[in-house]
C-alpha cells in the first residue's frame, strides 16, 4: 500500500465515521425533537394543574371555616342543653320538695 493509497483510505475512513456520526445526531435530534404542540400542551396542563389546586385551597379554607362553624355551634348547643338539664334538675329537685311538703301536712 503506497503512501496516496494509505491517506485516501484514511480519507475515506474518516469521512464515512463523519456522515455516521452526523447521521446519528440527526436521528437523535429528530426523535427527541419536542414539538411546539407538545409545549402548548404542557403549558395547557400546568395552567389547569395551577387552577385545580387553586380550586383545592379554596375548597379547604371553606371547609375549615365551616368546621369552625360548625363547632362553634354544637359548643353553644351542649352550653344550652346543659343550662337547660341544671335548670330541668332544679325544678325536679322543687317538686319534689314541695310533694314532701304537702305530704308532711296532709
């Protein structure tokens, strides 16, 4: 193999490595290529993703206020229950003094 053999065979060699390598980065590129339908898809997706969890917040806020609520109201109900079964428990007790009474002098 002469010298201009050996360097046009290197040539050759290298060349075909070059379009090999720039083939591979072509097709790299092209199937990981993000299309801009893609994008808009996945701006789409974070707006509603913000908005659910905007909504979420929201939900959660009224139903600890609603909880707060809730229990305020059942507290002044047991208040009123129990104001009402001490006042319930005096009068039995009055009746029942009055009767002894009655039966004391009868």
């Amino acid at each position: 193999m002469s010298r201009t053999e050996f360097i046009l065979t290197t040539a050759i060699i290298l060349f075909v490595a070059f379009a090999m390598g720039w083939f591979a980065n072509w097709l790299v590129h092209r199937f990981t290529r993000v299309r801009q339908s893609d994008v808009a898809d996945l701006d789409r997706m974070s707006q509603e993703l913000h908005e659910a969890e905007e909504t979420r917040d929201q939900a959660i806020t009224y139903l600890q206020q609603r909880e707060a609520e809730l229990t305020n109201q059942l507290s002044q109900t047991e208040a009123e229950l129990r104001a009402a079964m001490d006042g319930l428990r005096e009068a039995r007790y009055e009746t029942e003094e009055l009767r002894n009474r009655l039966r004391g002098e009868g």
